[in-house]
C-alpha cells in the first residue's frame, strides 16, 4: 500500500485525533500476540472467501429448464447436480460469518479493556487496529459482491424447495447431510440481508456491548468514531497515499465504522452530538471518482439505522440523496 501516513498533528477529535494508523506495516508487540494470532487464522482465508464469491456464477440456466420442464428427469438431476455444490460454497460463506464475527468480538475485548481509553488502545494496538480495520474492508467488499450477485438467493431457495419435495416423497438426497433443516434457516436469514456481513458484525457488536455490562457503551462507540476520524483526516490529506489501494481500503473501513457506531450508539452517527464529523466523512466520500464510491454512499444510504431520524440535519440527508 505504499509508504502511507505520516503522524497526524490535529489533537481535536472533531478534526481527527493526533496519531495515525498505520494499515501497512503494523507489527503486534508481545502483549497483542495471543488476539493477532487468534484473529489472523480467520483473515487469512477472508481472500480466497472473496474469490469464490467473485466467481459464483450461479444455475439460474439449469433451474430454469429443470422448472420449464418439470417431468424430464434428467434435467431435473442436472439443476440439482448444479446446485448442491453452490449450496456447498453457501455454507462455507455463512460459516466464515461465524469465524469473523468471533474474531470481531475478541478484538473488540482487546480495544476497549480498561485502563487505556480507546485513543490509547488504537495508538498503542496498531496491529489490532489494522486487524479491525481489515475486517470491515472485507466485509464490505463481501457485501458488494452479494449485493450484485442475484443467483445465490434464487439457488438456495431452489435447493430448499426441491429438498423438501424429496423428503415429502422419500427421495435420498445427496447433499442433505451438508445443510441440515436448522442450518438452511440460518442460512436463509443471512442470505436475505441485503448486507449481510455487515449485519452479522453490527449484531455481533451490539451483543458485545449488551453482553459487557461493566463496560462503559463509550468504550466501544469512541473506538469506533476514534477509527473513523482516523481515516477521515488521512483521506482528507490524499498526498499520503501512494496508490488507490490504500484509498479504497480507508474509504471502506471509515464506512464500516461509522455503519457500526450507527447500529451501537443509542441516537447514531447522524445527531448533533455524535462523535463522528459526518459531513466531513460525507465530503471525503463525494470527493472520490464517482462510480468507486456509489456502493459505499448506498451502504450509508440504506444500512445505516439512523439516517431517517428527525434528529438527523437536513444538510446530512440532502448530502446523501
């Protein structure tokens, strides 16, 4: 990514706070080894997750001539030939969900443990930060994919229409013992998200809180802003950046963070009082090449909880329209 960043001198947090992140080279010290280790083994397979979603290509062609011609058999095993193995990839996506949002919840642990505020945790836990960070990129870059990707829904809901019609008629089926009935609900509800592992992880943030009740709720809404100042004034300062792959990446993560304060903080991102500068985060996003950031507007556009709010300013609501 570049020789990024230099320290940010602004104290204010309204500016941004006075250190950066450093989202290339960040190395865990001895106290954050046992979390980076625990979270590492889950990242390092979140690219091949992402290929294979990039590659799904779906059996909307083998669905649709089994359904035309629902008494020609071997059509019929061809589409369900097609779709047990998509069905397979579906399961190792929804079960990756799972891994990311343990691994979420142990870095969450590490960043908000008292005594250190979260300013302090971020700038002496860079390699966790980073960790943190990397997640919401692939988050969001896994939920564009989906988004676009109309096939996995129609897939799955005929892998479940056809696997209920064999029960009913005593069929074996092959591919059964993959997704169990409790598993394919879960499955069902997760694919239905427009968004979901963005849910998946502001679930899993929300729980960390509720679950947390000695906890300070700002000790995890202040990491979050915190993360989103950071990579608002490291945008604002494009000269810092060598290539557009550390942009894309802070765009993502300063999205992410302010999607999860939003679902975390009891009034959101968007009211007055809220840590996070959304105009300035707003600004940073209009100020890119249009077509790299639409997906990122709409994820504040339609995933956020608080954008509809009264309590939200007209000048924010007309920024994002």
């Amino acid at each position: 990514m570049g020789n990024l960043l230099k320290v940010l001198t602004c104290t204010d947090l309204e500016q941004g706070p006075n250190f950066f992140l450093d989202f290339e080279n960040a190395q865990p010290t001895e106290s954050e080894k046992e979390i980076y280790n625990q979270v590492n083994v889950v990242l390092k397979d979140a690219e091949g997750i992402l290929e294979d979603l990039q590659s799904y290509r779906g059996a909307g062609h083998e669905i649709r001539e089994a359904i035309q011609h629902p008494a020609d058999e071997k059509l019929q095993e061809k589409a369900w030939g097609a779709v047990v193995p998509l069905v397979g990839k579906l399961k190792k996506f929804y079960e990756f969900s799972q891994r990311l949002e343990a691994a979420l919840r142990g870095l969450l642990g590490a960043l908000t443990s008292t005594p250190y505020s979260p300013t302090q945790h971020l700038e002496r836990e860079q390699a966790l930060a980073k960790q943190f960070a990397e997640i919401l990129h692939f988050t969001l870059r896994f939920d564009e994919l989906k988004m676009t990707n109309p096939a996995i829904q129609n897939d799955f809901s005929y892998y479940r229409r056809t696997l209920s019609r064999m029960r009913i008629n005593n069929v074996p089926a092959e591919g059964e013992n993959e997704v169990n009935n409790e598993l394919a609900n879960r499955m069902s509800l997760f694919y239905a998200e427009a968004t979901p592992m963005l849910k998946t992880l502001s679930d899993a943030t929300t729980k960390f809180v509720s679950e947390n009740k000695n906890l300070p709720i700002e000790n995890t809404t202040d990491c979050l802003s915190t993360m989103a100042s950071v990579c608002r004034v490291m945008l604002e300062t494009p000269s810092r950046f060598t290539n557009e792959e550390t942009v894309s990446f802070c765009l993502r993560v300063m999205v992410g963070v302010i999607i999860l304060y939003d679902h975390v903080h009891p009034v959101g991102a968007f009211a007055k009082t809220s840590k996070i500068d959304m105009k300035g985060c707003i600004k940073v996003l209009k100020d890119q090449p249009p077509n790299s950031v639409e997906g990122l507007l709409n994820a504040l556009r339609y995933t956020t909880k608080h954008l509809n709010d009264e309590t939200t300013s007209k000048q924010i609501k007309s920024m994002l329209q």
